[in-house]
C-alpha cells in the first residue's frame, strides 16, 4: 500500500510516524476513557518530576487549552494520550473494540518503528473468591468453556490462537508488587474472559437469565476449581494477539466485587476510584523501573 | 432485589424511573458517541419545530450549560441523551459492548413500564457489491460463519438464538426510504456480523493476515452470493436480544465502501458525514410519522 489509513486512531502514513511516534516503549490500555486519561496525567506527572523532564516535555501531545491531547479524537472512537515514552488509550468494551485498536496501534508502532515496545492492560473485573479490591496479575485467559485460546471465525474457518502471557513480565510484576507499600492484596492467577457482562459470566440480574442462583453458586465455584480468580472481557484477545506479534504484555485487573457474595457492582465513587488506582499505581511502578 | 444499579448507564432503582423515563417510545443507537448526540439534536430540532412541542420541552434532559445532557456521563462508558420520546445512545463497537447496553436498557425501560418501544441501530458498515454511500436496511443477520444466529457460552453450554428481524418494520422503513427524496440507493438485505474488523471481516490490511488477495476476493464474492450485503459488527446480538425479549427492532446502515474494491476507509470528512446522516435521516422519518 502506498498509504495505509488507520481509521479508528484517525492517524495515517502520510506524516513522520518515526518522529512523532518512534519514542514509544510502554502501552498502557484499558476500558474507560475517564480511566486512561487519569493514567495519562500520573505518567506526565512521575515525567515532569523526573531527571529527564527537560528530554520528555517535548514529546507529551498537548492541544490549545494546554491539556493532554486526545490524538484519536477525530475519529471519534478511542481516547489516546501520548507522554513521552508512554502511550495510554481506552480500548472500550469487550474484545472485539479491543481486537481493532490492537490491529491499528500494532501497526503504529511498526510504522514508527518501535522496538522492545511491552503493552499493558489495567482494568476492572469481577473477583473470583478474592475480597472486593483485590488486584489480579493475569497468569493465563481462558474463554468461558475453560479453553486457554481466543477464537476466531476466519475465511469460513474457526481458528484457536493460543492465549497466554509473558511469563518473566507476570514475574517481574508480581516481585514489584511485593515491594509495594500497599493495605490489599495481589494475588496471580487464571482470567476467564467472558463475551458479555451477564449470561455468560453466571450473572442473575442481567434482562434475560435462564437459570437459578443454585445453578449460578455451582458454576462459579467450578470456575474457582480451576484456578480462575477473576473475570473481565478482554483477556484472551489481548494475550493471544500480542503473542502472536511478539509483543510482551500483562493484564493487572482490580476486582470490584467478589462474584460468590453477588452480582451487583455498586461500591461508592471513592472507593470505586482507590481500586482503579492500584493496577495504575503498579503499572506506573514498572514504567518508572525501566525508564 | 430490592435496588438494581445499571451500573454501564449510571441509573439504579432509587429513583422514580417511570416519572423520567416512562414516556420512552423510541430507542435509537450507534457506535460513536459523536453520532448519537448529532442525532440526538435532530430528534431535538424536529420536536421543538413539531405542534406539540409545549409537550415535548419539559421531556428533554438539559445540563447546566443548556446542551443535551449525557445521562450516563458518571460511568463513563456510553453517551445516552434524552430527547422527549427518544432516547439516543451510543454502543461502542462489537456485539459484547452492545450487550451489555442492551441489557441495562431493556431493564430500564420495564421499570419504567415502557410500551412498544421501537429499537434502531443507525450504523457504518463495510458495503458488498453495492455502491459507497449506500443504505442497507437488515432483513436477517448472520455470523461469519453464515449462521443467522447469536451465539453465546452460557453456563458452559453454547446457546444458539435466531438473529431475526421484525418483518413489518422492515417493510415499513423501506416504503417509507422509498417515498424520500434522495440521491442514493436503498437496498434491503442480508447483514453479517464479524467479530472483528481485520481477519473476520476479510481485510489483507490488518496487523495480522494469513491469506492473499485472491482468498478475499473468492470469499467475498462467496458472501455475496449468500446474500449478504454489508458486513458490521453487532447485527446478530441486536436481533436476537430484542426479539428475545419482544422488542421490535430493525437496523439501518450506510456503507462506507465497496469491500470488492478495497479494504480501507479512507472517505473524506464531508462524505463521511453526508453518508451517516442518511440512515438518521430514515429514522427520523419513521419517528415523525409515529410521534
């Protein structure tokens, strides 16, 4: 192609992607807009405090009000900043919304020329048999029938591309973790990767439910039995697409409930937003490390 | 239970939600939020030129600036206005972010003891063998394995549900296209729902493909000869959730291109805008004539 139009980022080839784009190494994605640019902020501010803030002013986007810039904005689909070295971008929903901004930012940062790039997800999620709070290191994402794979209807085909996670950045992740001054737990483990919110999570207050919470308590312990301690919806696209691109890459979910006493998210604002913080908090831990 | 928070919308049960919501006859969504609130303000523009308009001003949720207010801003996940009877609300992208506002809508309207409320997704969609530009209203949905169903992983079992449309609205939205002045085609016909918008949906301009031009083509042409007319991404979630719980439903998508000539969306602004105006522009109609 002598011109390739990255619809859904409302970037394309005809600028200097190298110049604009090549500095970047960390990617950090997660559901909410509202979320990511919070992230955004803390990362420009551990860079302004920094002792290469002179090298990294230059390279944060801001637009005319002097705020961090929505590079994305015209397309009207993905909030995405960049911070120097640090891109951070809301995925939206579920793995298909994730699955095509993947596509575009994977070839972004080819185009860019980026080298050693490690992408990360901080989310939300349902807890399995965790206290409410809870942050999750993903150490494996299954889809709801238990299978470690993300499925795909290609050319008439199904394909099962294998869903699994750096195991030396799951390390890493976790001894940083320990080190953390911090008054919740980190735990790793096992990420069902449900295709919606209700049914297929064994929710019962979802619009449509055609079983009990008998039948729900019994299917949520079976998940428990096999070593799944939360579920979230993006999981196995995000592992296994990175995989297969070679880029290394973590999931760091907190868990705003404990799915075995309910369904109902509805912790309070405050308490809702220290939970977002500790996968941000972790996350910004490992940037700071390899600045 | 004795509250439900629609915790993706930011309404729970301790409110009077037939007082609010209870005159909601018409429910009209899309992928982009910028879509949903330029619709949202033609709804608004047509019932304050209408002769009840005195009826319909205090039903319009304002904010304090006087515009159109984002009623589910504090979860930070859809953009939700409304307008009188109306209510306009974005989806994000793929089945999963359009289940889960399906969901909490459905809730929504059955505690406010909604009736005959009419459902309408107002997309973009990749077109075939049709011309850019041109309008398909859905007459049954397929997944990319051409099954005309939704199907989800429930309880550890997979669910197949019948992704079909109500025939009479169907009937109606193309009488009511074929009485409109316009300079574009309307077509009825077969829509396929892909998973995502690259490998499923055929594209060689994706992160990842493993087949060539030729592959594409035979397998487009072969969607075509199954009747299939445009490709998106949520067509047999919306179908099958609506007829599933009695709702009456019918999608209008303008295509962007022509897939048997290319793989990139690469129309510029004012044609972009002029085609997605006119599947607002049908909607409108119809809800004109109902109101």
């Amino acid at each position: 192609m002598t011109q390739d139009t990255l619809y859904h980022l409302a970037i394309d080839t005809n600028e200097d992607l190298p110049k604009r784009f090549g500095d970047i190494r960390f990617v950090a994605m997660g559901g909410s807009a509202g979320r990511m640019l919070a992230f955004a902020k803390r990362v420009q501010n551990e860079l302004m405090n920094s002792p290469k803030a002179n090298e990294y002013i230059d390279r944060i986007e801001m637009n005319e009000l002097n705020e961090l810039k929505n590079v994305s904005e015209k397309a009207g689909r993905y909030c995405m900043y960049k911070i120097g070295p640090v891109l951070s971008v809301n995925h939206g929903m579920g793995v298909s919304s994730l699955n095509i901004l993947l596509h575009e930012l994977i070839k972004l940062l080819h185009y860019a020329k980026c080298r050693n790039v490690v992408m990360f997800r901080i989310g939300t999620s349902g807890g399995l048999g965790v206290e409410p709070g809870t942050v999750v290191i993903s150490d494996s994402a299954c889809d709801e029938l238990l299978d470690d794979y993300y499925k795909l209807n290609i050319m008439g085909e199904r394909h099962w591309r294998p869903a699994i996670f750096d195991r030396s950045l799951v390390d890493e992740l976790e001894q940083l973790s320990n080190e953390m001054k911090r008054n919740y737990h980190t735990v790793r483990g096992r990420t069902m990767c449900a295709s919606d919110f209700y049914e297929t999570q064994s929710r019962i207050d979802g619009a449509i439910c055609n079983y009990g919470i008998n039948e729900k308590i019994a299917r949520l312990r079976h998940l428990v039995d096999n070593g799944i301690r939360n579920i979230e919806m993006e999981a196995t696209a995000f592992a296994s697409m990175c995989r297969y691109t070679g880029i290394r890459c973590a999931i760091v979910c907190c868990t705003l409930l404990n799915r075995l006493d309910g369904d109902q998210v509805n912790v309070d604002k405050s308490t809702l937003e220290s939970y977002q913080i500790r996968p941000q908090e972790l996350i910004l831990a490992y940037i700071r490390k390899h600045l």
